[in-house]
C-alpha cells in the first residue's frame, strides 16, 4: 500500500491573483481574502491527486484539515486520514509540523502544494533526503523543487511510487517577501530537496544517454580539480555542483554558503562578501559558480555574498562556470541570467561564457541581464 | 433433409472498404529463448571430416597442449536441427518493422529508404563473398575498380579532391575525420597547442565523443532562438587553441544554416579546420557541395543517403571526403588507377594508418555504387528534390495535428527532415513523446524521438525519403492524428500501449539494477537462482 | 549524351510529375527550389553533376555489374590459404538465409516492441557467445576486432586509471597501427618480445616491462602467427600480481577444442567474429566482441550496447532492452567517452545462427579438424626440401609459418608461381617479421580436403626445384 503525505498551503500566492506580491504573513493573507482571493492552490493539489490515483490505484492518504489538504482529497475522490488540527489560518508552523508528523509516520513521499515560501518551510523541517514533491501553486517559483504543472507532479509521484522515478537534489530559494514588495528581488539559497525526476520511459537507441546527475557533476568536478593553480583562491559558490568540486578535494562545503578554498583546502567558510573582499586585497582568486534555482540566475540569486565588487575585482576572465547540461536542459538552453544590483558589473557579465559541462566538455552559453 | 435452394447467380458479395486505419497486429510467437528449444543430441549442420589417413597422420594434436589450453567441458551452445534454427530466426525476423515492411518514415535521421533487392542480390555472388582481401591484385580488379568508381561519384558529389572509404559506418568516419585533423595539426607542429573541438546541440552525438575519444576537449554551441547553432557562441567559442568545427547542416532540425559560411571562415581565420557531417544529405544531392561551403573533410553514411540496408544495426559503410591538402593523411591504402589496372597504394607516410581491418565493407560499397549508377546525376537530384518535397508536405500535414509543432523558423521550409514537439499535447493531456511512439506500433509503424539531450522537449524526428508515396504520407499523418486524439480523449490507451505489437509493456527496473541485469541467458539464469 | 529523362523513377513512388505537380501545389509550392531558398546563392551546384550516365533498367543494372563481378576471381575458383585476420570456412546455407532476410536487413533502430525479433536475436548471440567464453557479459557487436582490442585496452587504462599496455611483439602489425592510434590520448603501448624459436612471449622481458603503469597485458591466443599461446596462465598470473588487467585476444572458432581465456584468467576478451557464418566479403565481413565478467566495474566501461533480458506486464513473455545505458567513464585519467553507433548487428545476428547449427558437437570437431588438417600439412611441408615451419614445438590452431629460406627463393616469387598453379599461397610476412626471414603465414580450415593439401605441397615441391 503506497502513503502519501498532502499539505496544501492555501495561502500560497494569494496575494499574487489580487495584486498584492507575495502571501506570508497573517495581515497579507487576511487583505487577500478581503479582497476575494480564491486559494488556487486548493484546486491544483486535486488536479494532482487525480493524476496520482489513476496512476497508482493503491494510495493512502494522509493529510491535515480541511484547506491544508482534506478538501483536495475529497475533491479527488479520495478518503483522506486526517491527522492533527489547525486554527482558522493557517500558518508556516502547520507546514512545518504537518511535515514532521507525515515524515514520522513513514510515508513514501510527501506532497506539497505552494510557492517559495512554502517549499522553504518543507526543507526546514524535512528530515534529510526524505522524498518530497511540489505542486505549483504561487506566484512566480525560484526554487527548482516543484513539477511543472499539477498534472505532472501527480504523474511523477505515480511514477516514483511505482519505482520508476529516481531522485535528484533540487534547491530551495527563499524569497525575501519584504523586499520583493518593495521591488527588489532578493533570495537566499535556503537549502535542498530530495524530488522524484522523470527518466526517459525508454532510451533512443541510437546514442548513449547523458549520465545521471551525479556523475555528470563529478565529472565536472574531475575538469575543474585538474585545471586549479597553487596559490590562488577558489570562491566556490553555493549549489549542488560545486559541491561535487569540494566533495572530490575531500573538502567540507557549505550547501548554500560561499566557500574558498586554496592549494586543495578550505581557507573560509560562508563567507560574507565584506569578507571576500577583504581576503582579494592579499591573494589573486578565482570564482567557481554555477546557476541556481529553476530561473537560471547566474549571480543575483542565491549568491549574492559574491557581490559586484568580488566579481569587478576578480575580473570576468577568472570567473569559472560550471553546470550539468542536465540543469541546462531544464532551462530550456535559454540564456543564464545576472541580476548583481551593478548595472556596470551586470553589463560586464553579459556575453558567453564556456560552461564546464564535463570532463574536457564545454558548452558556450550566453549570459544576459 | 432439403437442400437449400441455390441463390440465383448476381454479383459477388462486396468486401466493405477498409477502415481507415489499418487493423494491424504484429507477429507475435511468444517464441522461447534460443537454449530453451535445445534437445540433447540434436544437430543443425555437420562439419566435414577429414580423411581416415590424414587423421592417423595428424596422430594426437593435442600432445603438446598444455592443460590451461584444452578445453575440459563442452560449451553449452543449444543442440538443435538444422530446421528448428531456422524456423526460430524466421519467426524472430517477423517480429522486427524495417523499411520493407513498413512507413519507415519515423526513424528520422537514418535515412530509411528503400534498399533495391537487386543489389543486394549481386553482392551475394561469390565474386565478391568468397574474395580473400590478400589476394592478388590482379584477381579483384572488378571490386577495386567499383572501389575506384565510388570514389569518383563521391567526390564529385561533395566537391572533394579524395573519398576514402575504409570506414565502417558514419561514427567511425566522423572518427577518422577527426583522426586526420589531429594528424595535419600534428604535421604543423600545433597538435598540443590545438586540443579544442567545437560542435553543436544538434549534432549527432558520435560527433562530440569521436573527438573526445581523439584527446580533445568539446564545446557544444547550443542553439540560437531561431534554432540555428548560435553564431555568437561560435564566436566566443574559437580560439588559437581550436582544432575544428564539426558541423552538420541541415541540422535535425531540418533548417539549413545559411550563415554557414561565416561559421566555416572565421574558424579558419583561427587556423582550425571545419568536418562536415552529412548524414543528413538526402536533401541536398546536387544542390549544394561540401567543398563549395569551404568545408576541409566531410562524411557521409552508405547505410543513409546512398540506400545500403541497415542491417538491423549495422554492417553499414561510411566514406569521407577531403581536401587535396589533406589527402596525405587518408588512411591506407588508396585505391589507383594507372590507366591499365587498379591496385592499391600503400606508400603513404603521414596517413593515419589503418581505420579498420583491409579497405572497407566491401559489400555495401557496392551496393552504393550500382544505386548510384541505377540513378545517376538526374536521379539523384530527384532523390533530393522528392525528399525535400515530401518532408515539407509532411510536415504540413503534421502541424494541424492538435498538439503538435515544429519549434524554430517559423513558416521555413525544412530540407528533409523535421524535429517536432508534442510538447502542447504533454501539457494538456499527461501523454508524452515515446508513449506516442509505442501507440504508433499497434498500426504498424514506429517513430523516434531525438537524440540526447532533448533540447526540443517531448520531440518527435520524422525523415521522410523519397522512397514513400503521397499514400504512405497520408497514412502515417492518419495514424499520427488518431493518436494524438486518443491522447485527448481516452488516453489511457496509449499509456498502456502497444496492444498489437510482438511483446507488451517491458518492466525495465532490472536494465539499471547490477544485481538484477543479465546481459545473458546464462548470467540471467545464475541470478535468478540465487 | 545525356541520358533521356524516364517518365519516372521505380525508387521514387512521388516523382510521377502529376502527383508532384500535386503535393507541390498541397504545400503551396510553384515548385522545390522554394524549399532551398535558404542556401546562399555562393554555394548552390550550378551545373549538372557530373556522374555517370545512368542504367535505367534493371536488366542493364545487372548486366554492367554483373561484369565487374566477372572481374574477380574468388577462392570458390582457386585453391586459397590465405589467412592472417581473415578466414575462409564454411558459411551454412541457413546462416546466408537468415541474414538475407529483408525483416532483419530493413531493420534499424526500432523499440524492444515492434523490433522485439531484433533485440531476442541479439540477445542470443551474446548468450551463445557467452556460452562460448564462459562468460556472463559479451556486447553488441562493434565494427570489428581491432576495434574491440583498442576498447578492451581503453577499458582497461579506465578501470585501473594506468597508462601503459604491453602486447606481444608478434601482433598483427594492422591491428597494432590502429590500436595505437586509438587509444593514443590514454594508453601508450609497449611491445614485449618473443622467443624467436617459439614465438612464444618472453617471460622474463614481460616481468622486467611490467609496472605500476601497466593497464593492461595483451596477448592473441592463437598468435596472428598461428601458433598458440602455451604461456596465457602464467602470463595472466604476472599480470595480476601487477595489478594489472588481462586482456585476451581469442579467434571464437577455436573455443570448441581450446580453453576460453576466462579459464586461464583472462579479464576482458576480444575478437572478431568473422569466421562464424561471415563470408569474407573482401575484408568487409568483420564484428568485433568484448565480454568479461558480470561486475559493475567491467560493465560500467563497456561503451558498447548491452541487451537484456527482462519480464514484461504479461505472464510469461520475454522482453529485451539496453542495460545500465547510462554508463559513463569519468576517472580523471579518463580522457574518452567512446561512442556508440551503427556497427555490425547482422553479422552478430548471424554468427548466433552458426553457433546453433554447430552446437558444442560441431565446435568440438571442426576445432579438432582443424588442427588436424594443420599437423598434416606441416609434417608433409616439413618433408619438402628447402621449406620448413617455425615453431616447430609450439601447437598450433588454423595458421602456420612457412619459411623458404633454404630455397633460395622469396615469397613472392614462390606465391606468383603457385598462383600460375591457381593456389593462393599464405601472405607474406618477409616485410612485417623480416627476423623471420622469407616466410608467410597459411592459413588451413575445415574447407580444405587432404587432396588439397597435397596439391599445395606437391606445387610448392614443383615450384622450389
């Protein structure tokens, strides 16, 4: 018997459909309603779970009341377990704690119906590596974490329950909400999910397929280690790739912070850009980045402790890229975006850039602002 | 008992017409393996014996055969007659869907065309089976002078001064190209400087791992808006350290780079040189030449363009043709003509040596020869223009289907081939590329989608020859449009399909399991025990 | 004289001007040079091509090629003993039947559905393959069996991460040129010498050559000379207390009688398939085989296909497909990821049906025949004056050396005599193996009858007077 676990954030991306940016935070959500808000969210978990239970017939659900879950499973046809209770609104903490308890309970997968903010809560309480799946429901999605529609996400938890899905680590970005409404885009790279992805169903026959992930990455990794020079500094960005490069040195790395490592070691650790500063007055340096999230950011997203004076002072021609061509595909090979908050800097990054997508592979992609 | 009274005579009882879709079903033994049809003592052919007195003469000939050599148990092939081989491989044959048995437009980029059974038939002589490739020249003149004759004819048809063709199919000719490359770099003195190969998203794989395989390092130029190889990124890409471009044109895509000389001479300009890959040349026969776009080696597929059957897989052939500046690094030998007879010339000290055993595949060499001379220089324009006309009519056909597009060049023509997407049908009813694909052989037709990486999402590559008719085109569109309908309506029925194919849905979790795979019945039976 | 234009061509259903008329006028054309609008001017073919006159109908076709062909004599004709990588032995009727099949020669690159006969035919060739090598993991074929030694050698530098291969000094020079220069970017290759009264490898050379640089330790068994290797455990146990890989190069008609290398410690085996069920064709009737042990790291650098058996959702029935497709090589040495393309399926296919109809019966006496026909023939060639075999001590498969020295004749004169004769004597080895003076390597199979034989040895007895 396959158990999912649902949580719907009613409120994710309500405040989007009324005009209002972003949805946290009790005041927003009771404007929102006000002004006669529908929870889309609600209705995209029921597309999902309609999905799911054609796909796999043999589903047990488990969720919380009412608008976090019961009435999709209702809407689906399904009999829900309900566990626990919530008051009137609800809130980041009944994520979180809808999140532990299905976790505690075993389930195979959990679902979640959200934006940003909710998958941020999911991977705050989330035990390491257990399987999870969004299904999108906000406003506009940095985080790579979610299906691209409610149809898929409940074909990919069918297919993953049947054995058929393998999982991938995908980042959570945390968009700051204040500052979105007040115009400025700014996200941290908050941490990562386990997420089902599709396998082809059957491979073409006529060439190999592209290596998984993983291996594509330490393949990277092999490439960058051999082209490193004694004396000069790393600025390793954050992401799952550049990981690999301080996994291959046998390096500790911080997911989403900014590491530098120099002559095969860590020298700093999630540093601050005044700190990487500071360090570029006493050695030459380099930066190893690759893109974040779902939206292809280069720089501006998830990495802005490499900010524009790092990267004016490192210089464009030290600036090392590297990405799986996996992660490209996903953006559809469209053009990598930089978004510093330098104009001048943003301009200097536009243009191509030869991506590190192997050993001895490149892959010449452009860059824009 | 009375006998019915007999109908008065009339007209005959009419057959309805067909439906119009074909009510195919495939061949379907359920045939065991191989070992499971074995029975003890059961032989198919017997080996002939030597002579009673040869024999005593021979005396022990395993006397000075250490122990490690001599094998101790028999191996354990199947013991069968020789009719029960057979019957098991003609029913295995039936259960296969190549050109001659069905619209084999779906295998788009292999250039599915008719194979002329004549051919095939005259290379079975034993004028050419039973010809030992060390035998004196003077006893092969008739293969060496279709050897010399098929080089000609390529390289008038690609503009270049020498064709080899001592490859064995299209990868090992992309291979052979890039072996020259590093060999003329080499005789340069810039064989270390030079370690860079350029290519793109939507050149054949073998492009980028032939010269990965050669020592070089690979950029991939991806696509431009328009589907193009992106001419910025080649910019940005060359360098001094660039060795070559290795193109092709038209890409998968369909859509002929007209930019295609800028990307040859600023690659040029950087003192690399430029490998066209043209299995995609059954458009383009006639039209417009290798060497006219300024290119320094090209290949072509026999098993593509030049009509060799495909053999489930190979034999093929593939030829390249090159320049005169770099024709001292072909591979020996060369085929010559002294103006009485042929013979080969193995004098050649920067070649690159051998690509292969002896001089190429023999068979499919001329089998490409007499297609060539079957049609000649009117024929094969027709052959491109044909081709070129049933891809555009295809394609159509294909774009009022609900659910599907030929992302890139809006309103272009393609040449012979077309990458489509059912991108739009995925998103509005869950049903993806392949499983279309699988649908497609319960009428008796499959479909490929496209090479990895899919850049075009749920893609969908269809190479229309002009070996199939304005019918054949309609029928395939038909089954096309009945499927992507089903996708609307009832789409479950693709999702489990085939239903009419030899075998149904595979469970593929074993293929990926090192525990589980088993590459052999032996390997499969030892897992299973345990 | 142009050829006049026919009212259509049979290969090109659409060119009956009316329904291109048609179809031009369904896509809106006034005619194709619509569709090449986009090909710059510069490079458009202004003129005709410039190609033979064509032969429009199929009488004509196969009257002209049927000419060419009278051109060639074949061993059906002359009495051959040519080998040295290539074989004459006997193709069975059923193997030329299957082959010629139209289903199986029209098919390409189906799915494991509607190409299921395809996938099961393959499938079977490796199993019997396997059967064979006494080895659970055999490929697809690929194009050939210098191919599969350069991948054997390649997988071998992956899997250890060393540089360095040592083959035998007597390996085909061939088959050495193009391994050299295919796995140049990873491997360099170090010949180690032979016993010139053997030909046997020199032990004590290899155990001096061999270090911790040393992928992989090659040898042929049985030699492009002929002879076999009586060394292979030995050699297999120096290269493994190396660290090491083993890596054999069989001929898989001789595993009826000799021990496939897996019993003597083989790690990875190479070949080409040729002489099961392939007509010569003029040297285009290779495929190359790669097998090894069922382990992840020998599998993992397969860059070959790899089929598989597997169950499908109905009970009972078999289904095929690739295993661990998504296999890459990403050591650091790692300096290729080969490819994988159209290479030799239907030869694959057919020595499957050879093996079947052989059965371990008919692989036991054809191997031990063979070696029967060779002993003959070198005790009467011994007893011709002037003319004797090298190697002498060492056994022998389906291939011996003759030298001519004390004939005062070279090889090439004595092969032009026997030619007269309408013999094809064995291949001239006085350029590649001059220490071996003015010799050339036959090549005997189960074909040859004791009276062909003897008119060999008798022509040569004429010949050296």
């Amino acid at each position: 018997m396959n158990r999912i676990g649902l949580i719907v954030n009613p409120l994710a991306g309500i405040g989007g459909r009324v005009g209002l940016k972003g949805s946290d935070g009790i005041e927003i959500q009771r404007r929102a309603l006000e002004l006669g808000a529908v929870p889309e969210s609600i209705q995209r978990a029921t597309l999902s779970l309609i999905q799911l239970s054609q796909a796999a017939s043999q589903v047990e659900v488990f969720t919380f009341p009412r608008e976090m879950g019961e009435m999709s499973a209702h809407e689906a046809g399904l009999t829900p377990m309900v566990i626990d209770e919530t008051g009137d609104l609800t809130t980041a903490e009944d994520t979180r704690r809808a999140v532990r308890e299905m976790s505690g309970l075993g389930v195979d997968l959990i679902l979640f119906a959200g934006g940003d903010g909710t998958a941020r809560d999911v991977c705050s309480a989330i035990p390491a590596q257990f399987p999870c799946l969004g299904i999108p429901a906000g406003v506009k999605i940095h985080s790579a974490v979610y299906a691209t529609n409610p149809n898929h996400a409940g074909e990919l938890a069918g297919m993953y329950l049947h054995g058929r899905a393998h999982l991938r680590e995908a980042e959570v970005l945390d968009l700051d909400e204040d500052a979105y409404r007040d115009g400025r885009v700014s996200t941290r790279f908050y941490g990562t999910l386990h997420v089902p992805f599709r396998p082809l169903l059957l491979q073409n026959q006529k060439a190999p397929s592209p290596a998984s992930e993983a291996r594509q990455a330490e393949a990277i990794a092999a490439d960058v280690i051999e082209g490193m020079q004694s004396g000069i500094a790393y600025i390793l960005g954050p992401g799952t790739t550049t990981r690999a490069i301080a996994q291959a040195l046998n390096v500790e790395k911080t997911l989403v912070g900014v590491d530098v490592l120099r002559d095969g070691k860590l020298i700093a650790m999630d540093v601050t850009q005044k700190q990487l500063l500071d360090m570029l007055e006493t050695m030459p340096a380099r930066i190893i980045v690759t893109p974040i999230g779902g939206q292809g950011f280069l720089f501006g997203r998830g990495n802005q402790q490499i900010g524009p004076e790092v990267i004016r002072k490192v210089g464009r021609e030290n600036i090392i890229v590297v990405s799986t061509s996996a992660k490209l595909q996903a953006l559809r090979l469209q053009p990598l975006l930089v978004d510093t908050g330098d104009a001048e800097v943003d301009a200097l990054l536009t243009g191509y850039f030869n991506i590190i997508t192997g050993y001895k592979e490149r892959m010449a992609y452009k860059v824009i602002s | 008992m009375t006998h019915a009274t007999p109908k008065k005579p009339g007209a005959p009882k009419p057959v309805a017409p067909k439906p119009a879709l074909r009510r195919f079903h495939q061949a379907s033994w359920d045939e065991p393996v191989i070992f499971e049809l074995s029975s003890a003592g059961q032989r198919g052919v017997l080996p002939p014996e030597p002579e009673a007195d040869l024999v005593e003469a021979a005396g022990d000939v395993f006397d000075n055969l250490p122990a490690s050599l001599k094998r101790k148990t028999a191996p354990a092939l199947p013991e069968m007659s020789q009719l029960h081989v057979l019957r098991h491989y003609m029913r295995m044959s039936q259960e296969n869907l190549g050109v001659d048995l069905n619209i084999d437009i779906g295998q788009g980029t292999c250039t599915m065309k008719y194979s002329p059974k004549v051919n095939d038939q005259l290379a079975r002589s034993h004028k050419l089976t039973e010809l030992h490739p060390l035998q004196p020249l003077s006893t092969v003149q008739g293969i060496l002078e279709v050897m010399y004759r098929l080089e000609e004819m390529l390289k008038e048809i690609s503009g270049m001064d020498r064709v080899t063709l001592q490859p064995g199919a299209g990868s090992a000719a992309i291979y052979t190209n890039v072996a020259m490359i590093r060999a003329y770099h080499e005789s340069r003195g810039e064989g270390k400087k030079r370690d860079e190969v350029i290519t793109s998203s939507f050149s054949h794989p073998s492009n980028g791992a032939a010269a990965k395989v050669a020592g070089y390092k690979i950029i991939t130029l991806p696509p431009d808006a328009d589907g193009y190889p992106d001419f910025e990124a080649l910019k940005a890409a060359v360098s001094e350290r660039t060795a070559a471009l290795l193109i092709t044109n038209p890409e998968d895509t369909g859509i002929f780079n007209a930019r295609i000389l800028e990307f040859v001479d600023l690659v040029h300009a950087a003192g690399g040189l430029c490998s066209y890959d043209q299995a995609n040349a059954n458009g383009l026969l006639g039209i417009t030449r290798a060497r006219d776009a300024g290119f320094d080696v090209c290949h072509f597929n026999l098993h593509k363009t030049f009509s060799t059957p495909h053999g489930s897989g190979g034999p093929a052939a593939g030829a390249c043709g090159v320049t005169k500046e770099m024709a001292p690094f072909l591979p020996t030998p060369t085929v010559e003509f002294d103006g009485t007879s042929y013979y080969f010339d193995t004098n050649r000290p920067q070649s690159i040596g051998k690509i292969r055993p002896w001089y190429g595949m023999a068979g499919n060499i001329f089998k490409a020869y007499a297609w060539i001379m079957s049609l000649g220089a009117d024929g094969l324009r027709e052959v491109s223009e044909i081709a070129v006309l049933n891809n555009n009519y295809l394609l159509n056909k294909v774009l009022e289907i609900r659910g599907a597009s030929a992302p890139y060049a809006k309103g272009k023509r393609r040449i012979e081939q077309v990458r489509y997407s059912w991108e739009q049908l995925t998103s509005d009813t869950g049903v993806h590329s392949e499983e279309i694909g699988f649908r497609a052989a319960d009428f008796g037709t499959h479909y490929w989608t496209s090479h990895h990486p899919f850049v075009v999402p749920e893609p969908m590559t269809l190479e229309p020859t002009e070996s199939y008719s304005r019918e054949d085109l309609d029928e395939y569109i038909a089954i096309l449009k009945h499927i992507a309908n089903e996708a609307y309506t009832n789409p479950e029925i693709i999702h489990t399909a085939p239903h009419n194919s030899t075998i149904h849905k595979i469970d593929q979790e074993s293929f990926d399991d090192p525990e589980a795979w088993a590459v052999t019945w032996r390997a499969y039976k030892r897992k299973l025990k345990k | 004289m142009t050829t006049k234009k026919p009212s259509m061509y049979p290969y090109i259903p659409n060119s009956v001007p009316a329904t291109k008329e048609a179809m031009l006028k369904a896509v809106n054309a006034k005619s194709v040079e619509e569709f090449y609008a986009d090909i710059p001017d510069a490079i458009r073919l202004k003129r005709r091509m410039n190609l033979p006159e064509p032969l429009l109908s199929e009488a004509a076709l196969v009257r002209h090629l049927e000419g060419l062909l009278s051109r060639n004599k074949s061993t059906r004709e002359v009495l051959s003993f040519l080998g040295a990588g290539c074989a004459g032995h006997y193709v069975p009727a059923v193997c030329d039947e299957v082959n010629s099949r139209s289903e199986f020669l029209t098919a390409y690159a189906g799915e494991p559905y509607e190409d299921h006969g395809r996938f099961q035919a393959l499938f079977e060739y490796e199993s019997m393959m396997a059967e064979l090598l006494n080895m659970d993991v055999v490929n697809v074929p690929v194009y050939d069996g210098f191919q599969a030694t350069g991948t054997a050698l390649r997988m071998a530098g992956r899997i250890t991460g060393r540089n360095v291969a040592l083959v035998p000094a007597t390996m085909m020079p061939d088959k050495l040129s193009k391994v050299r220069d295919y796995v140049k970017p990873d491997l360099q290759v170090e010949l180690v010498p032979f016993d010139p009264s053997t030909g046997l490898m020199d032990l004590k050379a290899l155990k001096k050559q061999i270090n911790a640089q040393t992928a992989a330790v090659f040898i042929e068994n049985p030699s492009y000379l002929g002879f076999l290797e009586t060394q292979a455990e030995e050699i297999g146990r120096v290269a493994h207390e190396n660290g090491a890989i083993f890596v054999v190069g069989v001929d898989p008609i001789s595993l009826g009688v000799i021990n496939p290398p897996a019993e003597y410690g083989g790690d990875i085996v190479c070949g080409d398939i040729q002489p099961l069920g392939i007509h010569m064709n003029y040297g285009g009737g290779h495929a190359g085989f790669i097998a090894s042990r069922d382990e992840e790291k020998f599998v993992m650098e397969f860059p070959s296909r790899l089929f598989g058996v597997a169950t499908t959702c109905v009970e009972g029935e078999y289904g095929f497909g690739d295993v661990a497709y998504e296999r890459t090589s990403f050591a650091v040495r790692e300096q290729g990821k080969e490819w994988v393309g159209t290479a030799s399926a239907l030869w694959g296919i057919t020595a499957g049906v050879y093996l079947a109809l052989m059965g371990p019966q008919g692989m036991l006496e054809l191997g031990q025949g063979i070696m029967q026909r060779v002993r003959y023939a070198v005790k009467k060639l011994n007893q011709v004056p002037g003319v004797k075999t090298h190697f002498p001590n060492t056994p022998h498969f389906k291939e011996f050396v003759v030298n001519f020295d004390k004939t005062g004749m070279t090889v090439q004169q004595i092969n032009q005599a026997l030619h007269e004769k309408g013999i094809f004597g064995g291949k001239d080895l006085s350029a590649e193996f001059p220490s071996l003076g003015q010799s050339a390597v036959y090549c005997v199979t189960e074909v040859h009858t004791q009276a062909d034989i003897d008119r060999l040895v008798n022509a040569i007895k004429e010949v050296v007077k």
